[in-house]
C-alpha cells in the first residue's frame, strides 16, 4: 500500500477531536456499519436459502451443499490471518486499519455481484462458480472489511468509558443490520425475492428477482464503508508518530506466543466462536422455521411471521443498548455477561412448550433476547481490555492477529454454520417445492433455531466466570503508560502526561478547525458578494447566545 496515496488531504478522516465525540460514535461507529452490514445479515439469513432453493443444491448436489461452505472455513481462516498481518505491517496517517476499510468497499461490491451470477444449469460450472464467488466474497472481500472494521474499537482510544460507547454503538450496528434488516424489514418482500407456485418455490423467476435486487446491496453497502472510513480514527496507531515511538513489525509467530499463553485471550476467542456459531445456526435456519413450522403457511406470510418475530425479538436488543453499559457498570462486564447467559437459557426453554406456537416461540426468543443484552454490546470492550493486558505483559500489542482470528471466527463460522444446517436438511430430506415438510425435517429445524443456540449460552455462561481480566485494567494502563515513556525518552523525546497531551491536541484541534472555518467563510463572502466583518460577527452574536444558554442549562 502506497503511504503518499494517504497523505493526500482527501483521504483524511473527519474527525477531529482528540476525545470521541457523538458524531464519531453516531457516524463511524453506528450509522456507516448498520449499512455496511445490511447485506451481510441479509447473506446470513438467506444466501443459503438461495443457494437450496433456488439454485437447488440440496436437491441435485447435497454433499456440495454441505461440504463446500465447511471446507471454505479453512480459506476464510488463512484471509483473515493474511489480513490480519497486512494490518500489522502497514503504516500510513491514517492508521494501519482505516486503510483495508476503503480497500474494501469495491472489492465487496465485486464480490456480491459474482454470488449471483452462477448459473443455476445443475452443471459443473455452476458448482466452480459457487465455490469461487463464495470463498472470493468469505474469504478476501468481506475480511478486508471486517478485520479492519473490528480493530477500531481497540484501536480509537484507551479511554475506558469512551471506547465502551464505541462497542456499544459497534455491536449496536451489527444486531441492527441483523435485527432491522434481514429479521424485519427484508422478510416484508421476500415474497418477491422468493417466488411462490404451487405452494413451493419458483426458481427460475426467484433467479431474475434476486439479480436485480443485488444492485441495490452494492449500492448501500459501498456507501456504508466509505462512510465507516470518514469518521472513524485510530487515536492509539497515532500515539506511536506523535511521540516519536519507533514501532517494531512483530512477526505472527511472535504475537501467536504472546496471546496463547494468556487464558484471558482463550475465553474470549472461544466466546465470540460459541456465541456467533449459535447465532449463525439460528438465524441462518429462521427462514426455513418460519415457513414450514407455523402451519401450510405461504412464502408472504411466512415473511410476516418472520418479520414480526425479528421485530419482538429485537425490542430487547434495541433496548439493550440504553442499558448495556448501566448494566456492566454497576456489576462488571464480565459479571453482567455472565448472569445474562443464564437468563437466555432459562428463558429460551419457554420455546419448547410448543415449539408449532408462533407465540410460545416468540415469548422464548424475547426472553433469550433479554439475556443476550450485555454480551451483544459488551464483549468488545471486553476484547479491548484483553489487548491492553497482553500489551502491558508483553511491551507490545497484538491487535492484528488477535483480530484477524477474531474475524475468522465471525466470518468463518457462517460458512460451517451453512454446512450444518444443509447437513441437517439433507438428512431429514428437505424439498423446497413440497407444501409440507416431513416430521424429520421438522426436528432437525427445531435443533437447528432452538436448540444449538441455547447448548451454545450455556456452555458460554459457565465458561465465562474464569474471564476475569478487568481486575487488571488499572495496573494494566499503568504498565503500558510506563512502557511508552521509556521509548520516548530513550528515543530522545520529551514525556508529556496523557491528560496534558490530550488537552494541548485539542487545543491544536480546535485552532485548526477555527482556522479552517474562517477560511471557508472567507470563500464564501467573496464568492456571494457579502462582507466577512458583518457574517464574522453574525456568527460570533450566536455562538455567544448558545455558550449563555448552556450556561443557563447547567445553573
């Protein structure tokens, strides 16, 4: 990656503020994620419908439909960790991971576009075509923005508070996109998307449907990245030029010995695996629940069922964001995640009273929902500490592998989730074109959306309680403010204390954004015809009166 190619003044983030500020958390962290990842909820939910459906795998290549996704994992694990190390490696303004985020944004829209161009002639062809489309979107596309996108957290800033807000508003983006996009609003017209005749589905005008929907994927899915790019910024990647620190490129193996030997780093890798193998199972397999386990229902309304589940299932996850962070501060993150798992489970088990009862159903997902609150918007944060304990033990940090195995297991397991629903499928002899499905269909959706996820909580409720890394986090930040002031002084630098730095940053910031104001209304008045004196003070009479009424506010 060419460093000038970021230097140039176009490529610089928008934010500006030394401390995070709302529209970095709204912007960067919520709103351009929540439509990056739209698309990506979307494939959770039913590229793999598409795939049994339509292009009929399960039908004439069932050990393809189930292999193929499961053996991608090994693919998807060797991106990630490629990505992972291109992070390591790269230095530019604007950061090491910001970069890989723009990268991103038209190797996904090319990515998206060739999953739905493979024929559907039941050829070899169609079978090379999946594999490489899949593996092209699984394995290179989506790492390049998900590794990076998952480093901003640990990497925005080492204020505990803030960079809880940044999880927070993070994890928030992604339940969204999930809960909102492809739970809520997408089930609405997959009655469109999935076309009905004769009480199955239509695959050949299912086919021309989804092609021409995908255009409207890219489009908001490229938007979304680059608007992720913009306002995000790697305050602790910048740490090192400002102070004249001379950062090591540490080898994988090097960063692979720091992080295993740390059973902090164990718990929390194998949490994200559990918790997103669960969740991948169980959304992955909704859309076939809600439409052959609530009665001979059609694809619009079994659309309406799955809408109006994705809705009442994620009122406690919206909720859940205003309460996350009260929650983890009165109890502790880890305590709060933990008491929260054995919640899901206890309420999960009011599902399987009947499992044919939309209501009984809903009432069990809802309850689930409720527990799942501090481990949806916590656990980053939580990931946060582990790096900042792993960087005051070892003097240096581990973000890019501990990322980009993080961003396997995220990615990875949608494909060994897809295998195993298919798995499931196939030997209870799943036929899109039946109007019923069998009894041993059936059961194996009820393991599919009912039970993994559940088996998954409950091993990660026990797992936890050894998680417990935040009685370090104070020492830690001690350590590693201990750390950075020997390399400066050794490299022959002035130590300014971290409160005053940030102080006099912002400071800077502030004269810079001043001047920059100034030199755009200059611009404007001259090109208008209006007097700079006269809109300078116009502008300096309301600035007045706002500082006044917010004096005011806090009298």
């Amino acid at each position: 990656m060419e460093k000038g190619f970021f230097d140039n003044p176009i490529m610089r983030t928008k934010v500006t503020s030394a401390n995070v500020k709302a529209k970095e958390a709204l912007l960067g962290y919520f709103i351009g994620p929540f439509i990056a990842f739209i698309s990506n909820a979307i494939f959770s939910s039913y590229l793999n419908r598409y795939y049994t459906d339509v292009i009929g795998l399960t039908s004439w290549a069932p050990r393809f439909a189930m292999l193929m996704p499961m053996v991608s994992v090994i693919f998807v694990i060797i991106g990630n960790l490629a990505i992972g190390r291109l992070i390591d490696m790269t230095r530019t303004p604007q950061g090491k991971a910001r970069p890989y985020l723009l990268l991103s944004a038209p190797l996904v829209v090319l990515a998206i576009v060739l999953l739905f161009l493979a024929p559907r002639d039941g050829s070899l062809m169609t079978l090379v075509w999946i594999m490489v489309s899949y593996n092209l979107y699984y394995a290179v596309a989506y790492p390049f923005f998900y590794t990076s996108h998952s480093s901003m957290v640990a990497l925005s800033t080492r204020n505990s508070k803030h960079r809880g807000l940044l999880a927070t508003f993070s994890n928030a983006a992604g339940v969204a996109a999930v809960g909102i996009g492809a739970s809520i609003v997408f089930p609405l017209f997959q009655g469109l998307l999935f076309v009905t005749r004769d009480g199955g589905v239509d695959a050949a005008a299912s086919y021309n449907a989804w092609r021409s929907f995908v255009i409207v994927l890219c489009i908001i899915t490229f938007l979304g990245i680059v608007l992720e790019y913009y306002f995000t910024r790697e305050r602790i990647t910048e740490e090192n030029r400002k102070l004249n620190i001379r950062e090591e490129k540490l080898s994988m193996m090097k960063q692979l010995k720091a992080v295993v030997s740390s059973r902090y780093w164990w718990l929390i890798m194998l949490y994200f695996l559990l918790f997103q193998f669960g969740g991948l199972i169980k959304n992955g397999s909704m859309t076939y629940y809600c439409r052959w386990m609530f009665g001979a229902v059609d694809e619009a309304a079994a659309g309406g069922y799955q809408a109006t589940l994705g809705l009442i299932g994620g009122l406690p996850t919206a909720v859940g964001m205003i309460l996350a962070w009260p929650i983890a501060d009165k109890l502790g993150k880890q305590r709060a995640v933990v008491a929260g798992m054995f919640i899901s489970v206890l309420g999960g088990l009011v599902s399987f009273i009947d499992v044919h009862s939309f209501i009984l159903v809903c009432a069990g997902v809802v309850l689930k929902g409720v527990g799942s609150i501090p481990a949806m918007y916590v656990t980053l944060a939580l990931l946060s500490d582990v790096l900042d304990h792993l960087e005051a033990k070892n003097g240096f940090r581990s973000d890019g592998f501990t990322m980009s195995v993080y961003g396997a297991v995220m990615v990875g397991m949608t494909g060994l989730g897809s295998g195993i629903i298919n798995a499931f499928l196939g030997i209870g002899g799943y036929n899109a074109s039946l109007a019923v499905q069998s009894e041993a269909t059936q059961n194996a959706l009820i393991i599919c959306y009912l039970v993994i996820e559940l088996v998954c909580y409950a091993v990660i409720a026990v797992m936890l309680i050894f998680l417990t890394v935040e009685k370090h986090v104070a020492r830690d930040q001690e350590a590693i403010l201990e750390h950075q002031r020997k390399m400066v002084l050794a490299a022959g630098g002035e130590w300014i204390e971290p409160a005053k730095r940030l102080l006099l940053e912002q400071e800077e910031a502030d004269r810079q954004a001043e001047e920059a104001r100034i030199t755009e209304l200059k611009a404007r008045c001259a090109r208008k015809g209006l007097s700079f004196e006269e809109e300078e003070e116009k502008y300096q009479a309301k600035r007045a009166a706002r500082k006044e009424k917010a004096e005011r506010r806090k009298k």
